[in-house]
C-alpha cells in the first residue's frame, strides 16, 4: 500500500483559526463562521502543500479524561467551564466558536473527511493510535508539542506544527526534534513531564526546565534512569538530585499523563480522499456562508483523489 496519510488535530486547528480570522462573515443565521472557514482554508494549504492520499480529522470525544485527572488533578483544571459527573467536563469555549462547531462537522463530513474520536481519550490518542498502526507514512498536524514524541523517521512519521502559524509551517523529523531540544522523539514525553506545560496544568519538576531535562535525558537515557541515579546519589549535581527526589510523587505520574495511547480500538474507516460532490459542496457553501474557503478546500481533495 502506498500513499500517506495526513491527521488533522481537529480542535487545535480550529481554535487557531478562530483566533487568526476575523469574525467579519457571518452565517445566514447570524453565527460567526471565521474558524469554520479559516479551518477549511487549512484543509486547503495543508491538502495542496503535503499531497495526502489519505485524511482523518481527530476529534475530542473527552478533553479531559477523567484517568488523566485522577493522576494529576490539576490536568487541565483552569480550562473547565463546568464539572459533570456522569460525562466529560465542560471546556471553557468561547460561544462565538462554540456555535461553529456543528458547521465544521457539517463541513467535513460534506468533504467527505471522517471524523474520528474514542470515548474517554482525547484527538491526541486517536492520533496516536493511528500513527503507530499505520502502514504508510504520516503527517500530523498540530500546534500540541506533546505530539512531538510520535516523530519516527524510520516509519515515515512526521509532524507538521503549526505553533508558529500556517505561514510558518515546521516540518518535525528526528533530526530536528534533536537540534530543538538535544533529546530523542521517544524521550519528549519523559522530556515534556519534567518541563512541565502550564497551559495543560502540569507542574513539571520545580526548578527543572528544558536545558537540564535534555542534560539529563542525555546522560541517563529515560525518567526511570534519572530517578534511579537520583536516588543512588550518582551522575547530577546535589540541588538537581534534590529537586528529581523532591517531585517523586508528580513522577510516578507524569509521563502516563503526557504519553499518548496508542492502542485504542478505533473503528474502521476508510480513509482515502475522495473528490467531494460540487453541488453539495456548493449547498454548504450557501447555507453557512462559507463561500471560496469551501470550494478551495474541495478543489484540494479532488486533485488528490
């Protein structure tokens, strides 16, 4: 099988969009319709610059999972508009964006692009699933950096970030995932629970950041190795070892945390790109006044299909 298949991380794509498009279309019906189109807008650049064969958009179907709050509570915690027992916690969302998430659906699945999700996992384990089971090369596209540690070269697994803006698109390979950070793709997750990342509520280890987790993934291999030499007293300096010994708790549950699941049992689905319907392109286009975004997002896929 050849091709390569492209995995949208669909709610990092359209917030971004909905912070970097101007409100000023709005919908018949009164609706902002910026991330919507700004999202398909996206689909386009991404489609045309990578040339896809194969296109899923990842999806949220829990934000927040509950198991990831049960090991670090404060997961999250300051992006939760409202706590529910027996379903997933609310995002805090901006309404305007809110209101246009049932067009973005609309849209993809006009476009013909599935939409994938799994119960009590978060876009990311979707993606990484589906990049540690594909068996042909990957392209993920996110602004996640905790995405970062799918990066695999030897399988053809590489990660298009768009933390910079669509204009500044980063190709992330092995080599660059080492000139970045001086570590391994398969060391970010060890490297990003020691780092911490305030805007996902983990604290990281006070007092280590990015220099001295790279140093001491360098010299120790993995989290297990460092805490091991921590607690032989052996290869850092006494106020780093304090520090690894201190934070022994947040240790032993960070990188579950941080790691992706990649071994949820998704549906299948086929996946290749296939050239949309005009007039029902055309329709949605109509009906949510999504008008050339539309259409240049349906010009992509045709030429790929």
């Amino acid at each position: 099988m050849t091709g390569r298949l492209m995995l949208l991380d669909s709610a990092s794509l359209y917030f971004r969009a909905f912070y970097g498009v101007p409100d000023t279309v709005k919908a018949p019906d009164g609706r902002p319709v910026n991330a919507a189109r700004g999202f398909l807008d996206m689909i386009a650049k991404l489609v045309s610059t990578y040339e896809p064969t194969h296109l899923v958009a990842c999806w949220d179907d829990d934000w927040r999972p509950q198991w990831r709050v049960d090991l670090i509570p404060s997961y999250k915690a300051h992006r939760v508009a409202q706590e529910m027992q027996s379903a997933p916690d609310v995002e805090e969302v901006p309404d305007p964006l809110e209101i246009q998430v049932p067009v973005i659906r609309e849209a993809l699945g006009t476009l013909g692009i599935p939409i994938i999700g799994a119960p009590e996992h978060e876009a990311d384990d979707v993606i990484g699933t589906l990049a540690s089971t594909s068996d042909i090369p990957v392209d993920v596209i996110t602004g996640d950096r905790d995405l970062f540690q799918l990066v695999d070269d030897a399988r053809g697994v590489r990660v298009i970030y768009t933390g910079r803006g669509m204009s500044k698109l980063e190709e992330l390979t092995d080599a660059v995932i080492v000139s970045k950070y001086g570590i391994l793709p398969t060391q970010y997750a060890d490297f990003a629970a020691m780092r911490g990342d305030a805007s996902d509520g983990l604290p990281g280890v006070a007092g280590v950041g990015e220099k001295t987790a790279a140093t001491l993934l360098a010299a120790h291999g993995d989290l297990a190795g460092i805490r091991r030499a921590a607690e032989a007293g052996e290869g850092m300096s006494a106020g780093v070892r304090n520090k690894i010994l201190a934070a022994a708790d947040y240790l032993d549950v960070a990188t579950r945390v941080v790691e992706v699941v990649r071994t949820l049992d998704l549906p299948a689905v086929d996946t290749r790109i296939t050239a949309p319907d005009e007039a029902a392109v055309a329709q949605l286009a109509g009906a949510w006044s999504l008008g050339s975004s539309a259409t240049r997002a349906a010009a992509a896929l045709s030429a790929r299909a």
